[in-house]
C-alpha cells in the first residue's frame, strides 16, 4: 500500500463525515427539500460514502510533509 492510499484512508472517514453533514444541513433547511427528507437522507448518506473517497485521494497529497517543504522552499520561504 503507498503512502497516499493510508493517508486517505485514514481522511475517508472525517470527509465522509463532513460532507454528510453538508449534504444533512442542505436538505433540512430548505423546505421544498425537507419535504422529501425521507427520500433524499438516504441518497445524501450513499452520495457521502461515494464522495469522500475522490476528495481524500486528492487530499493525501497535501497532508504529506514532503509536500509542505517543497511548496516553502518553492515560494522562497
């Protein structure tokens, strides 16, 4: 397993769990969308699940230190 799969293995969850919460809060402020709740929870919580996966993969990178340095040292830091 490489680096970048642990590491967003490791983010998947927290992402997951920050766009449900995004999806939860969208739904149930809108109340032409909080009418069909009880439809579009459900496809809010498979939308998370299939989500976070791309958004960690992008974000693994990022969290590496490597990443940091090269980026400083780039910009002249």
């Amino acid at each position: 397993m490489s680096i970048r799969f642990q590491i967003a293995a490791l983010v998947y969850m927290m992402i997951n769990a920050v766009v449900f919460g995004v999806g939860l809060v969208t739904v149930m402020t809108f109340p032409s969308l909080a009418r069909h709740a009880f439809d579009l929870i459900p496809a809010v919580v498979v939308a998370s699940f299939v989500l976070a996966a791309p958004l960690a993969w992008l974000i693994a990178p990022r969290l590496r230190a490597r990443y940091g340095r090269r980026q400083s040292v780039a910009a002249g830091r």
